[in-house]
C-alpha cells in the first residue's frame, strides 16, 4: 500500500509491503503532495517456521525509519533518541543512553503532573528547528517498547541530560558541554550533505540545556520539574 504521511511538518510518499507500519504509522497519514519518497528495503524470505513471524515486517519499520530520518535534515529537522514530554504546551526533553531511566523520569513527570502532562515521544521524537533558532518537539510513530506517542508538536523549552544518582539536583549547561553527548543520541545520516546539516541545525538551536543528576523515586520528578521552570508545581 502507498499513502503519504506527515513527520515534523514534512511528507513522505512510503509504499509498504507489511501492515505494520500502516498500523503504527496511520495517525500521521494525509492527503496530497510530498516532499520525500521513501523506498524501504525488501526483507528478503519468509521467516521460517517457529521464528519470529512479524520480523520481516519489524524491519521494513525500521527501513522505513531510517529513510525518514535520512531526509528530514533537508527540512529542516532530525531525529533524536529522548523521552519528550509536553506540559501546559511546552516540551521537556530527557536525552540518555538506553537503560539510564529516561522512560521512568517521564513517567514520574506524568504521574506528578496528571492531565498537564503528555507524551509526545517516549523514544525517537522528531525536532524540527525554526529560522530564529527556536524548535518544535514532534511525535513520531517510533516510540519505544511502550509506544507513549502523540501526534502532536510542542515548542522545546528544555533539553535535558538524564543521569542517575543517590539524589537529585539541576544544574544548567552550556551547549559546548552538552554538544557532544546530544550529537551521540542524534540520527546521524550516510549522506556527508544531511549529517552537515544536521550538524547546522543543532549548532542553531536554542533551548535552555540542563543535566539532571537524579534517582528514581517520585521526588526526582517534583525537583527537576521546579528547576526546569514548571509553574504550580508543589
């Protein structure tokens, strides 16, 4: 089946094989033209019997990612590995490498919170970076092994770097810093033209970076969430 979809403001003409990607994927289905067309790798021969019967169809999503993550640069996003969370509208990013507890920091965001607070991406959200620096934080179809997504987009107003320890404390950093780190946990292309762009594109961005020393008890949420700037937290 081909049918366009629309990642971080951009479109995409994919044909699928599998109904996977169609069934993560159909929130962000639309109508009309595209920027992008998207061939994602065939999978080769059926799974033999006993394996695992969706892998040919686990890949093609994955393909199919890879692609999109490819181009988007050229409109102006990337692809970025972090937990996005959306509070009274603005979006707080936790950025880790996997397994550090940017899941479960989320999570406490969301149970703190309650209906202030919505996923946006729990794994791979998309961020698009506006012309005066500013960016938007967007849902994406690949959100995990929880698929916490929305189709939704947020301006960024934090980008943190997550990292565990006996209690919690905040401090802000500098991009230098960070740069490093946040370019480890970014799609970055094949193509030499996208991955410069992608590096232009962070070099742009502006949003207030923190590094977040915390545990992962419920107060690691009430404590960051205050030195992030979040209004009416107690």
């Amino acid at each position: 089946m081909t049918q366009v979809y629309r990642f971080a403001g951009a479109t995409f003409k994919i044909t699928c094989a599998h109904e996977l990607f169609e069934q993560m994927a159909q929130a962000y289905a639309c109508a009309g033209g595209w920027d992008f067309e998207i061939e994602p790798e065939r999978d080769g021969p059926a799974p033999e019997e006993g394996s695992d019967a969706f892998a040919p169809a686990q890949r093609e999503a994955l393909s199919i990612y890879r692609g999109v993550a490819e181009a988007l640069p050229g409109a102006g996003a990337f692809a970025f590995h972090a937990s996005a969370i959306s509070v009274d509208g603005q979006a707080y990013l936790f950025a880790a490498p996997s397994g550090v507890g940017k899941s479960t920091h989320a999570r406490l965001w969301r149970e703190l919170l309650g209906a202030r607070a919505v996923m946006i991406n729990d794994d791979k959200p998309f961020l698009c970076v506006q012309k005066d620096g500013t960016a938007l934080a967007f849902g994406s179809p690949w959100d995990g092994k929880h698929h916490l997504s929305s189709n939704l987009s947020a301006p960024v107003r934090a980008i943190c770097l997550l990292e565990r320890a006996p209690q919690n404390r905040v401090s802000r950093a500098d991009k230098g810093e960070l740069l490093p780190f946040l370019l480890r946990q970014t799609y970055r292309p094949r193509d030499p033209k996208r991955l410069s762009q992608t590096l232009s594109l962070w070099n742009a961005l502006k949003a207030d970076l923190y590094r977040l020393e915390c545990n992962m008890e419920k107060d690691a949420a009430r404590v960051a969430a205050r030195a992030l700037g979040v209004p009416a937290v107690e």
